[in-house]
C-alpha cells in the first residue's frame, strides 16, 4: 500500500527542486502530476484550486501544494505538500547564500541565468493559454484580463481595488445572472 503522505509530499517535492521562474512556471507540472498521473482531482477542480490559490495571499505555489494537500488529507495532507514544495527553494537558497560570494561574478553563472529567462516566459505562457481554453477563454471574453492590466499599467489603478471589483462582479455573475445548478 503506497503512503499517500510520503507520495504527495515527494511529488511536491520533484516539482519544487526541478521547476524554475516560481509558481506559475510550476503549473503545467503541477497539473501533470494532480491531474494526469496520480488523478488526485479532475481539470474542473484544478482550476477552481488554481483560482482560489490566486486570489489568496502569499506564495502561489504554496498555496496551491496546501490546498491540494488539503483536499487529499486535510491539514496532515496539507503540511505534507507545502513541506514538499517549500523545502527544495529552502534549501537551494541556503546553497546559494552559502557560496554565492565565490561565483556572484562568474560570467557562466550569468549566461546561465540569461538564457534560462526566455524559457521561464514560455513556461508561464503556455499553462496560460491551456488553462484560458479549459476555463473556455474566448476572444469575447479576454477583454477582461486585457483591461485590467492595462488600468494597472496606464492609469495606475491599485491591483487591489481591480481584485475587488473582479470578486464583486464574478459573484453578482454567478448569483444573480448564470446561477450555477
């Protein structure tokens, strides 16, 4: 019989030690892992977690690896995965701190760095797009993020006040407009 607490906790574990540009990078991996491979939960309940780990405070990928943990075990599930993604990035940093003043100037280090960028924007792009078609994103519908971003952006709306009106709204919609059945 296989520990659910050992198998998730090593699953956030890979995921953290071998996923770079943080926790939107992680998706797709995460998602392979919940979804595909160990059928923890479906693509529905995926991205409701993913939604609501958005809309928490802190650290995303901590908040997903909790709530996943949560959902399979309750809180013992949920100390197992966040343990399991924070511990490798925990340990790295220590690594880094430890030795960094011997390589803080290495030019290979930086190349390595510079060429890793491009791949963390595709590694965020393409999650992105793959989750806009699951959550049935159309180009009707994309105005929404696009105009968000551009208030922060042009107008310098506080982010905050763009997540309350964006809760509001979505709960007006889904009370009052398209109750869900």
């Amino acid at each position: 019989m296989n520990n659910i607490y050992w198998t998730s906790f090593k699953t956030f574990f890979r995921i953290g030690m071998f996923t770079l540009g943080g926790g939107y990078a992680m998706i797709p991996i995460i998602q392979g892992e919940i979804v595909e491979r160990h059928k923890w939960m479906n693509e529905e309940e995926f991205l409701d977690v993913l939604a609501i780990a958005q809309s928490c405070p802190g650290v995303f990928a901590i908040n997903i690896s909790i709530f996943i943990g949560y959902k399979l075990r309750k809180i013992k599930g949920a100390v197992c995965t966040c343990l399991g993604t924070a511990l490798p990035s925990f340990l790295i940093i220590l690594l880094i701190a430890m030795f960094f003043h011997s390589f803080k100037d290495n030019c290979i280090v930086e190349a390595i760095f510079r060429g890793i960028r491009p791949a963390v924007v595709a590694l965020i792009a393409v999650p992105t797009f793959n989750l806009a078609k699951s959550a049935r994103i159309t180009l009707t519908n994309c105005w929404i993020p696009i105009t968000c971003a551009m208030a922060i952006w042009a107008l310098g709306v506080s982010p905050i006040l763009i997540i309350l009106i964006a809760g509001t709204a979505g709960y007006i919609y889904g009370r009052y407009i398209r109750p869900i059945e």
